[in-house]
C-alpha cells in the first residue's frame, strides 16, 4: 500500500529525498530532465487543488478507474508511461523555481486535506483525501525514483 502525503513524515522525508536532487541529475529512464520532472509533478497536485484545468474524455475516465485501483493497491507504474496532456511540462522556470514550487505545493496539499475530502478529481472522479495523499505520493515516489532519490 503507498504512503499518504498527508502521513506523519511524509512531507519531511520527501523533502529529504528532493535535496539531493541536482539541476544536473540524471534520470535512470524516461525523457524529462530533472527540472521538468519538478515541473510536472507540481502539475499533478495543481490538478489536485483545482489550481490547474484538465480535459478528460469517456475513455480517459474509463482508463482512470484502472489506473487509480493499481496506484491504490501499490502497483507501480510502468516505466516510460504515457501522461496526460496537461501534465507535460510547460513554462519550466529556474531548477530552484522549480524545486520551490514542488515544496510550496507539498505543504498546500497537507494544509487543505480537509478540502479535498470527497473532492471530484478531473480524471480519478471523486476521492477521498485520504487516495489524494496516497496517489500523490505514489506519483512523487515514481519519479523521485526515476532520479535515484
């Protein structure tokens, strides 16, 4: 079973993890430099705050109920999986920009877990708060992964 961000450490450990990540760090698969990794794991939990749109169609809605049973039930990700369109990196600041925001966004998520109680996610459908924390740190967990942290 993953770890939810909202558990107690959980933010402090990823913290942890993040500081040995350099601009320079390269990644152990996949396309994206570190920080555009930074980038697109802050996109995620902007979808998850309603910060940020996402389109979904019938099959992506179809295709998110597997997908969040496997994240739920511990299954890792495929390496080299597809993302979402809107989860592709874009306007890519500075790597300390970058770093930044991923932390501000961490601490957000665990500020307003009571929001996202019952909260509709624009592809996973509604959630609790505690699957937010858990596929958020899941997705956190796979790439920081993909970088060795």
């Amino acid at each position: 079973m993953p770890i939810s961000l909202f558990a107690p450490q959980a933010i402090a450990d990823l913290e942890q993890r993040l500081s040995h990540l350099q601009a320079d760090t390269r990644p152990q698969w996949g396309k994206m430099n570190a920080t555009e990794m930074l980038n697109h794991c802050a996109a995620q939990m902007e979808i998850a705050l309603g910060e940020k749109p996402m389109k979904t169609n019938f099959l992506m809605r179809l295709v998110a109920k597997f997908v969040k049973s496997s994240i739920l039930s511990g299954r890792t990700m495929p390496k080299n999986s597809r993302t979402a369109q809107e989860l592709l990196p874009v306007n890519v600041g500075s790597f300390g920009d970058e770093r930044d925001k991923l932390v501000a966004l961490m601490r957000r998520m665990k500020e307003r877990e009571s929001v996202l109680q019952d909260k509709k996610h624009p592809f996973f459908g509604k959630m609790s708060a505690d699957e937010y924390g858990k596929i958020t740190w899941s997705h956190l967990d796979y790439h920081f992964g993909q970088f060795g942290l």
